[in-house]
C-alpha cells in the first residue's frame, strides 16, 4: 500500500469566510489544525462552528507551534501583516506560508526569508458557512509555488477537494484580474437589469431574469463568442438606440455603450455581423459629448 502523505500541524490567521472554510476542509482531510486567531466576535463564531474544538490563539502561539500557516486576510492587508510577522522574528525556518489571495503570488512573502512559499487561490465565492465546504468540490484551485515545493502545493489544493491549477508567477495579476471581471462585473450587470426591470414595473425581476441568465451562461462558457445573442449580435443599431434612449440613468447609459462597443468588436470578429452593421452600432454607441 502507498504511504499516506504527511499530516502538518497547521495554524490559521484570520477566521474570515476564508480561512475558516479552507481550515476546516484540511481538517476534513487529516491535517491537524492547532489553533486560529479571531479577533472579532464575528469570527470568534465563525472559527467555532466551522473548527469546533481548535482553539483561539494568539499569532505568535500560532506561529511558534505551527509547520504550516495559513494567511487569510485581505489582499491589501497581506502585504503589510507579512512585513509585520517577519520582522518580529515569529516566523519559523521551513515553516510553510500559504495565502489564499488570488492577486498576490509568491513576491508577497519576500520578507520572510527562511520559510516556505505557496500561494493557493480556491476559485469561488464564500459565505463562510458550512455549505462552501462542499461547494470545494471539484472548484479550480490557482497555484502558484517553486519548482521544489510544486507538488505540495497541488497536494494541498487537491485535499481542499478542488483542482489545482498552475499559475506562473508573472500572470498571477492578469489571472485574478479575468476572474474578478467576469464575477464581479457580472453581479454588477445582473442586479442593474433587475433595477431596469423593476423600474419598467416588473414586480420579479430575478424569475424573468433567471432562465435568460443561466442558458446565457451555458452558451458562453461552450461557444464563446459564437453565443453572443440579441441585437448586437444582430447588427440591429435601431434598437441599441432605442435603448439607449430610455437609460436616463448616466451609470447606466455608460455601461451600456462600453460594453455594447465591446460586444459589437467581438461579434465583427466572429463573422456574427457585417464591417457596415459594426459601423453602424458603434456610430451609436459613441461616447456623447456632454
């Protein structure tokens, strides 16, 4: 029989929706957590129904008792909080540093020199609840780590249930730019159709918008820019003019144009419409001269 791999003794800083979850699925695969820090009574709850039994513990008993840390803040505050820990000399040789930032890579632990790397970015979205444990199944994990310590990383990601996949240090931006786009933006385009509805007396936008949404989704993710639908696509320039006629809300009206000029390029570059029609729709979808 193979030999298991190697349980660690991890530690966890920040009790966040993060770090909490990602704790308890390594406890779920036979690492032993040794403690967390929570500092407000939020994550304080938060660490205890998700690590029933781990107890709350100062960073540096974390770090003294730890070979692996996890680092679940946010980006902006990672780089700062590491400076911080490794010029307090709390940080082990050997140790293993690991933060589950999608922005950050490997560059972000320079100051603490001695220990050991890896960046491990679950791609999803988290409550904080029990219910993101299972939502790691089978969820892309970004990785990003030496040569030496590859396999590690990708064995980590694997036991958080999900699939790793590697990330060069260079694209580490560019990587979690794309992801944010497409999730972030897309919340941000969803809940402004719902406003557009409710406003033209839809009582529930979210039931119309649903079915659209999903087989959109479907068809995009299967055929790119080949599923790109509606009167863009179409070439229909009457119609995106009507419509921006009736978004009088300047937000609105802006997204609108910047992504209707996006969708008009990308719809001339899959042959879905004419180098005329593409004229047409980004005659009117020009930026308007206040």
């Amino acid at each position: 029989m193979a030999e298991p791999p190697p349980r660690l003794r991890v530690g966890i800083i920040g009790a966040g929706r993060v770090g909490a979850v990602l704790g308890a699925a390594w406890r779920r695969a036979g690492h032993h957590i040794i403690g967390v820090s929570a500092v407000s009574d939020v994550s304080r709850l938060r660490a205890e129904a998700l690590l029933p039994g781990v107890p709350i513990r100062t960073v540096p008993e974390i770090c003294a008792d730890a070979e692996a840390i996890l680092i679940a803040v946010p980006d902006d505050v990672l780089p700062d909080l590491v400076r911080g820990l490794a010029s307090t000399g709390v940080l082990r040789p050997g140790v293993f540093l690991i933060h589950p930032s999608g922005r950050h890579g490997l560059a972000v632990f320079e100051p603490a020199q001695g220990c050991v790397p890896l960046a491990i970015h679950p791609v999803m979205t988290f409550t904080g609840t029990s219910l993101d444990l299972e939502r790691l199944s089978g969820v892309p994990c970004g990785v990003t780590a030496s040569e030496e310590f590859r396999s590690v990383a990708e064995a980590l990601a694997l036991e958080l249930g999900g699939e790793r996949i590697w990330v060069p240090e260079p694209a580490r931006v560019e990587y979690h730019a794309a992801l944010s786009y497409a999730s972030n933006f897309m919340n941000t385009l969803v809940s402004q159709a719902a406003d557009l509805l409710e406003k033209a007396g839809m009582s529930d936008p979210t039931r119309i918008l649903a079915p659209l949404l999903q087989a959109s989704l479907d068809n995009a993710l299967r055929l790119r820019d080949r599923a790109l639908t509606g009167p863009i696509a179409r070439g229909d320039a009457e119609s995106v003019a009507l419509h921006l006629e009736v978004l009088d809300e300047p937000a609105v009206a802006a997204s609108y144009r910047a992504m209707g000029r996006l969708a008009a390029d990308r719809a001339l570059g899959a042959g879905l419409i004419t180098v005329d029609q593409a004229a047409a729709l980004l005659s009117v979808l020009a930026v308007q001269d206040e």
